[in-house]
C-alpha cells in the first residue's frame, strides 16, 4: 500500500509558474514509478509525465520544455515544476505510483490548478 499527498495547486496567470509536491509513504519508494496525470473538465484523465526510480522520464508532448518532474528517493517525493503555464493547463493534478514489477497502482486525492488568461 502506497498513500500519495499532493500539494502546490492554486491559481496562477497564464505564462506563470507553479511547483507540484507528492509525499508518498507505506511501502519501498524506488520500486515505483512515479507520474502526474491531469483531467480537465469534461475530458479524460491524461498522463503528463512520469519518472522511474533512476530518473528516466517521459512527458506528453503538450508539457515538453514547460515541465519537469523530478524525485526526491531519499524523501519519498516527487515534484512537478510548471512553467509558462498555459489555461489549457488548467486541470486536476493527480500524482500516481505504479510498482514497477507488480503493477499495482495507486492515486491521490488530486490538487487543483487553474491557469486564467
């Protein structure tokens, strides 16, 4: 069992910042893979980025050059730095872990990021 906390949501203006934070804690940090997923109003929950235990990571194509996820594996945390934010960026922001040999997942509660323009 894996619990996720997600924290760093709010309101920013179009081309501004924000830094998402996931505490995890319960089991083995490094077996998982960790990623942020969003769902905007009306549409389906996407993947934005993930990271494996040794920094490998993967982004979709809209966030490329805007956002890094990075991961703390000595504090059991993984971050997500949102720059030039965009209102199609606006959405809630789920952190997820995957373990990486069982598949086992599990979510957070999510943290809300609005972007006006």
């Amino acid at each position: 069992q894996v619990q996720l906390v997600e924290s760093g949501g709010g309101l920013v203006q179009a081309g501004g910042s924000l830094r998402l934070s996931c505490a995890a804690s319960g089991s083995l940090f490094t077996a998982y893979l960790m990623g942020w997923y969003r769902q905007a109003p009306g549409k389906q929950r996407e993947l934005v980025a993930r990271i494996g235990s040794a920094g490998n990571t993967i982004y979709v194509d809209s966030v490329k050059d805007r956002f890094t996820i990075s991961r703390d594996n000595a504090k059991n945390t993984v971050n997500l730095q949102m720059n030039s934010l965009k209102p199609e960026d606006t959405a809630v922001y789920y952190c997820n872990a995957q373990h990486g040999t069982l598949g086992s997942a599990y979510w957070g509660k999510g943290t809300l990021v609005t972007v006006s323009s």
